[in-house]
C-alpha cells in the first residue's frame, strides 16, 4: 500500500492507510480520520490521525515524514490526559499558525467529552505540553468539537483563523447546530468567539 491518504476518503481507504501506517491501536480504537498535518507543531509535512475509540478516551497519532518516509513511532496525545472519557480525536485538522509563533497548530476535537456530552476543542502548539487552548460552551448535548477547521487568515490581520463546529448547539433554533470561529492573534487565542454561523 502507500502512504498518502486523499483527504475525505471512503472508511475502507482509512482502514488501509492505518495498516500502511502501522497505526499502533490501543484497547479497541477506531482510525475515523486522516488529515494532512501541514507543518503542525514544527514537524515536516505528516500526517494527524484521530482515533475516537470505541471503548476508551480515544487518542490522536501524529507522523512526521522525512525524505525516508513517515516516522515510524507517532507522537500521541491521549483524551485521558486532558479529561475526557470519550471521543477525543474525532476531529482532527492543521489550525494554521494561529498564534504567531512561526509554526502551524494543531486542533482536536471531542464532542461527547465533558458533562453531558456538551463537547469541546483543543489547540495544541507544543507536543509534551497540555493544550494551549481550550473551548466549551458548558450546554448539554452541544457536541462542540465534531468539527474543526483551519480557515486561513480571514480577518486580514497576518495570523491564521480557524473554526469549531457543535452540532446539536442552539444556534438559530433548539440543537441547529452552530459555528463558532476564532481569530488568531499573537499569544493564545480568545476563547471568545469573533463569529457564530448557524
């Protein structure tokens, strides 16, 4: 097989880039997505692979990649260490460099962890480092975290923007769903959102 995983892929083609990886799986995780990793958190170009678990807290497996190919041993964040029980890694993507620190970052999502499933997203800007950032909306049932996006630098301001999705949020109507994107800004972004999209 080969490495190179087309994003939005079939479940099938993420089963057989897993295998080619040689993802090492714990307790009974599932791989549910596959993302180019961009330069995330001063790696070369890799991949992030979010890995939600069926029955466990659920883990994110990150592979650099060198002119020899990917890393053979992941870098991996565990949802246990930041609190969550279930989901963590359902969501994985490149943020951009969010924080003008000259390196991309890398966001998580886990949208049933927390009290009653309300979700929430981690930015990471350092591995061996907890997250930088955290957001939750302390609604029950939001699921904020099943989406997150980097959207690039759409504040004009020089510094990567990016998104958090909570599908069952009340946005515009009882559990619409809602957007909630961030600014980038030189530090630690806001936990305040700029912008709501429902």
């Amino acid at each position: 097989g080969s490495n190179a995983f087309p994003p939005g892929g079939t479940a099938a083609q993420i089963s057989n880039a897993a295998q080619d990886l040689k993802v090492p799986l714990i307790n009974d995780e599932s791989i549910e997505e596959i993302v180019s990793a961009g330069t995330v958190l001063n790696t070369s170009e890799g991949l992030a692979i979010g890995a939600p678990g069926k029955a466990s807290a659920g883990s994110v497996y990150l592979y650099s990649s060198s002119s020899s190919g990917l890393s053979a041993v992941p870098v991996t964040i565990r949802g246990s260490a930041v609190g969550c029980s279930s989901s963590f890694g359902r969501a994985v993507a490149s943020a951009g460099n969010v924080n003008s620190s000259g390196r991309d970052d890398l966001l998580v999502g886990a949208p049933l962890c927390g009290t009653n499933s309300e979700g929430r997203a981690f930015l990471y800007t350092s591995f061996g480092s907890p997250p930088t950032w955290i957001f939750e909306t302390n609604e029950d049932k939001a699921n904020v975290g099943a989406a997150v996006a980097g959207l690039g630098d759409v504040s004009g301001d020089g510094i990567a923007d990016f998104a958090v999705g909570g599908t069952a949020a009340d946005g515009g109507a009882l559990d619409s769903g809602q957007v909630y994107v961030f600014f980038g800004r030189s530090g630690v972004p806001s936990l305040t959102p700029a912008d709501f999209l429902w």
